[in-house]
C-alpha cells in the first residue's frame, strides 16, 4: 500500500474507477505485474470491500513494514505503522482522501450521503470529503477529518491479490410481507474464493462485518450472480441491513454493508422513534424542535421530513401533523393504524425505539395529552423555549401503550428524549 505522490487531487477524481485507474498507472512504477484499487469507499461500496486483505499488508519503505498483518488488523481502527511513502518510496505527509472509517466502513456522514464527494465525481466547495493522514496509525489514517470537495489531496493505493465483489445492493420488494429483494454481482475472476456469506440484521445497524453472528440468508460456494427475494425477511415495514462477507481458505478477506431497507408493507406507515439524545425544555420553539427532529432523523432517513410529536400555547399535536396511514417503530412494529388510533390514548405497541433501533425506556418532551392536545396550562416549557427548573413541560413515556404523550410533568432543565415522525408515509 502506498499514498500517491500527486497530492493534487480534488474530490472529483472521476468517478471510483477513474481512481482505480489512477491508482494503476501510479502502481505500474512499482509493479506492473500487480493490479491495483483505491482504497475509497462510495456509497454502495466499502474500501473493506473494494481492497480485500490476504495475509499481510506492507508500506513503500525501502524495507518494507507490515501495516497489517490480516483483514481483521487492516480494518481493525489502527495501523501497526503508517502508510507514509509514495509509489517510489519517497517519504510523503499530508492528507489523503478516503471516504471511509478505520474500520474500512462506508463513512456516510450526517445525513447518509456526505463524505465522499458524490461518488468523487464532485469538486464543489459545499460538498465534504473524508481524509486521513499518510503518517498517521490511529484512526486518523482514515478519519483525521472531512473537508471540501474543492480541497487536495493524495489518494492510498493497494495491491490486490484476489476480486471484490462487483456490487452488492438491497432493495424494497413487493407483494409478501417483509419482502427484500438482495442483489450481489460476483467478479469474473474468483480465485481465492472459498465461500461467500450474506447475513441481515434487524434495525438500521448493518451485521457484524465478521459475519460470524446475525442471520445468515444465503451462502455461496459457486458464484453466479442474481437478484433474489430473502424469505426469512417477513417484518412488513420493518428495517433490516445486510452485509455481504468474502471469505478465503484462512477467513474473511472482505466485507461490506448497505444501507437499511424497510420490507415491504402493503399499508402505507409513518415511522416512529425516540431519540437517543435528550434535550432540555428550550428546544427553540416547536421550529426548533422540528430541527432536531430533522438532523436526527437524517441519520434514518434523509429523503424524509422529521418532525416533533408536540403540542404548544397555540398549536396542539392533533393539529400540526397529519398521519395518512398506520405508524410504526423502526422495527416495523405497527403502533397504530391511523391518525384517529394513534391519538386514541392507547396504542397498540409501545414505541420503545430510538432513530437507531436501540430500546427506548426513558420520556420524551410531548406538551401533549394523549390524544394530542395541549396538556393543561403552561406544561410545554414556555412554548419550547425555557430549560429552567422554574418551569414545567409534559413527558410521555416510551416504554407503555397508555401515557406515550401524557405520563408526567418535569422541570423543564431535564433532559429528555423527542419523539420524531415522519411526515410522509413510507
């Protein structure tokens, strides 16, 4: 592995095979006989995927130093020693553009997209990239910062000594309850490949990237490519990530992760959560509230507006949102079946998770009777905008089917959770 001399490039590199063939014409000064991958990440593919590890993994130094000695140690937050030299050896510094965590994962940013320049397509000062340093061994080898896609940098290079998957891509499917369609392309060239693992995992984290837990879907020995439905997905509307893992005659050699999907539901649903964060009673007003609601739920959803399940002086809940359709947790768990049953006072499932899929058991800042009218008089924190203890705001409690928006009242210095739901159906 070698951090290239031109220290000149912009996040727009051409596209990850225009980086790939970069990465080859700086290689062939050191090797031609060996082919060569950027070590990106883009959103559908990982570098830990992109550059599978066999065996040990050596600098430019004119003797050469073990980096890593295995996929795990590649991929595993630090470095034995840094990259620190170019495809001539010559010792080099500064930033390198990687797109990608210490752990070889996709770095997506706050909102699921950033952090790789468009597929590094893109030399837009208002875009973000992620780098690391070329002398670095902790997590900064990778992760030392994000900057502008109209910054430069160096771009690491790899050997490679067996294929990447193509692609790997997950996706809604139709009809039966659950349904995700699963698509994996395999290179024309398998050789190394003694088997190839793909599991899933309930909630918006992907499956261990060791693919030794989790449900296993399918595993290949012969590599033929295709689109097929998992049968053992059946949480209509639910969440669930997938991780595809390369494995050799000694281990994991690759692996990488999607996205989350939600299986198919034949009844349009809101999605539903608690945040993990908790907030004072100054949200900023319910505009502010909304905010929070948002970034957070960027995390989930970036192609969805978020907003806060609270009522104020002036406006309740009952009458700020509109639910067309049932609403459930991000684990698919239906809650209620309308806007009429969600503010019924009772639902039919706890809400009980947070943006992640963590368990929720604290309360959250409604303002709110449960049936999604103002609590009382003055129990929403001077209108979201005071955290003292002088103050008082209403709490629902995430863990039970009656008192979700209305269990107890608090000073408004204590922090708590938001409930956040989608605008739209999914």
């Amino acid at each position: 592995i070698f951090a290239t001399s031109t220290n000149t490039y912009t996040g727009n590199l051409g596209g990850i095979a225009a980086a790939d063939a970069a990465c080859a014409t700086a290689g062939s000064a050191l090797d031609g006989t060996l082919s060569w991958v950027a070590v990106l990440s883009t959103p559908s593919m990982s570098a830990a995927m992109r550059a599978p590890v066999r065996g040990s993994v050596y600098n430019r130094a004119a003797v050469p130093a073990a980096v890593a000695t295995s996929y795990a140690t590649m991929w595993g937050g630090a470095w034995a020693t840094a990259v620190t030299y170019d495809e001539s050896g010559a010792a080099v510094t500064g930033n390198v553009w990687t797109g990608t965590r210490s752990t070889g994962a996709v770095d997506r940013g706050s909102n699921a997209v950033n952090n790789h320049c468009a597929s590094w397509t893109s030399a837009v000062g208002g875009s973000l990239g992620r780098y690391g340093s070329a002398t670095g061994t902790t997590t900064s080898w990778s992760e030392l910062g994000t900057q502008a896609c109209s910054a430069t940098g160096r771009i690491y290079c790899m050997s490679k000594t067996i294929e990447p998957l193509v692609s790997f891509s997950v996706a809604t499917g139709t009809t039966t309850a659950g349904n995700i369609n699963v698509t994996i392309a395999f290179p024309a060239v398998t050789t190394g490949y003694s088997k190839v693992e793909i599991r899933r995992k309930l909630g918006v984290n992907p499956p261990a990237d060791t693919c030794l837990t989790d449900t296993l879907v399918k595993t290949y020995t012969t590599y033929t490519s295709e689109t097929f439905v998992d049968p053992t997905a059946t949480n209509a509307g639910a969440n669930y990530a997938y991780t595809a893992c390369v494995f050799d005659s000694v281990g994991r050699v690759a692996a990488t992760s999607t996205l989350p999907v939600r299986g198919y539901s034949a009844t349009a649903s809101h999605v539903l959560f608690a945040t993990l964060s908790t907030f004072t009673g100054n949200l900023g007003g319910l505009t502010g509230g909304d905010a929070l609601c948002q970034t957070i739920g960027n995390k989930f959803d970036p192609a969805k507006t978020w907003q806060f399940v609270g009522s104020d002086s002036v406006t309740d809940a009952a009458t700020r949102l509109v639910i067309g359709g049932g609403v459930r947790n991000v684990n698919g768990v239906l809650l209620a079946t309308s806007e009429a049953d969600f503010f019924d006072a009772t639902l039919t499932a706890a809400i009980g998770m947070s943006e992640d899929g963590a368990v929720a058991n604290g309360r959250s800042w409604t303002g709110s009777a449960d049936t999604g009218i103002k609590k009382g008089v003055g129990l929403y924190c001077a209108d979201w905008t005071d955290s003292t203890a002088a103050s008082n705001g209403r709490r629902g409690r995430n863990s039970v089917t009656s008192g979700y928006l209305d269990n107890i009242s608090t000073g408004c210095s204590t922090a708590s959770s938001l409930y956040c739901i989608s605008s739209t159906a999914y």
